[in-house]
C-alpha cells in the first residue's frame, strides 16, 4: 500500500512540474491530454517495481515452498498471480493516470487546447491499458530472474537507457519495442510522425510481448521450482 502512495504522490508532483512548464510556455497550444499524460514515462517505473515485486517477494522470505507445497499446479498458480495482479493494478493504473489530467485540466482549463470527453476516455483506457500490461510483464521478469535487484536493473535498464538509444540506432523498429508499441495507446502520433501505429495496433504488439514473457515464465516456473 505504502509503494502506490509514493507513485501516486510522485505522479502528482511529477504533474505539477509538467503543468508549471506548460503554464510558463506557449500554453494556447498545447492538449491538456497531453500534458495531463507527461508523467507516464515515469509513472510506469512504480508500475514496473510493482510488476517484480508481486513475485519475487516469496523468494526473498521464502513463502514461495509454502506457496508450491500447497498449490501443485504451477502454471495455474503462476497464471492465478498474473490475473490477482491485474485485477489491483487496473484500478490504481486509472487512478493514477487520471489524476494527472484531472490536475491539469484544473490548473490550464483556461489556457490550453481543451479535449473531446471520447477522446479523454480513449487516452485514460489506453493508459491504464499500457501501466497494466507493463505491470504484468515485470511479474514475467520477477518469475524468470527469481531476484529482485536483477530484475530492477535489467528492466530499469531497458526502459530508460536501452530503449531511447534504441529508438536512434534501429528508427525501423522501434515501433515493435513493448514501451514504444504501448505509448501509442494513450498519446495520438504527432500529425508529421511516419510509420506512426493505430491504438489498436499499438495495444497488440504490448499485449503480444506480455503474453511472450508470461508464458516463457510459466515454462521456467513448471521446470525449475517443481
């Protein structure tokens, strides 16, 4: 509880900041939507914590016997652990997500570039969409790495250093990297963007990678903690 405290307070700072600078600048012209969703680069790393922490917390206080003792079906169990972690994340994913638009929109609703209510409801299903699947895949992670330091830094490490260089090495690509892929379910491409993808596009190649993540757990998860 205390983990979503701190991200919910930070993404409200992290809110105030944007919208500060939004204030100061050429406000006329710029979407409270997409100030409002600024914060998401850095909102997805409390997500991510969140994410390896759901399952390597019983190996670092060692539940996880009592866990594979009491349940022997390890795919189900593992699988079971992905939907309870989805069914707390999307309500604090929305939450979150909507407290920084809600933020703006109070502070520069008479300054800023309004938005359609359809497409603010898009935005906030994309965004709770793109924090949940990312949520999910961390879990991925925790279960393959068994560590949680490792798992930190290797998906700390991607998300925020490995991918942006990423995006300049291999411009082609870059569209088919899961955090790429899922911030067109949230933030609509700039009109000038080429090879921009669709929300629909970009929320399967994020559910795709997800999905290849989770399942390569559950087959290490099956094999090494029978």
């Amino acid at each position: 509880m205390a983990h979503y405290y701190g991200t919910f307070i930070l993404n409200l700072l992290l809110a105030a900041a944007f919208t500060s600078v939004g204030l100061q600048g050429a406000a006329g012209t710029q979407s409270i939507l997409n100030i409002g969703l600024a914060t998401m680069g850095y909102l997805q790393a409390g997500f991510i914590i969140l994410g390896i922490k759901a399952t390597c917390s019983e190996y670092t206080g060692g539940q996880i016997r009592t866990t594979l003792a009491t349940i022997p079906w390890r795919g189900v169990q593992l699988s079971m652990k992905h939907l309870a972690l989805a069914i707390i994340t999307i309500p604090a994913a929305f939450m979150m997500a909507a407290s920084g638009v809600l933020y703006t929109f109070m502070m520069m609703r008479d300054t800023a570039v309004g938005f359609e209510i359809d497409a603010m409801i898009v935005a906030l299903a994309g965004a709770t969409g793109y924090l949940t699947l990312t949520t999910l895949l961390s879990a991925a992670m925790g279960a393959l790495l068994r560590r949680t330091t490792p798992a930190l830094v290797v998906l700390l490490g991607y998300y925020f250093v490995v991918s942006p260089l990423m995006r300049d090495f291999l411009p082609g690509f870059k569209n088919y990297f899961p955090d790429t892929a899922g911030s067109y379910m949230y933030m609509p491409p700039s009109p000038d963007e080429l090879n921009a993808l669709t929300p629909i596009q970009g929320t399967g190649i994020s559910m795709l990678w997800t999905l290849i993540f989770i399942s390569v757990a559950i087959v290490f998860y099956r094999k090494r903690d029978a």
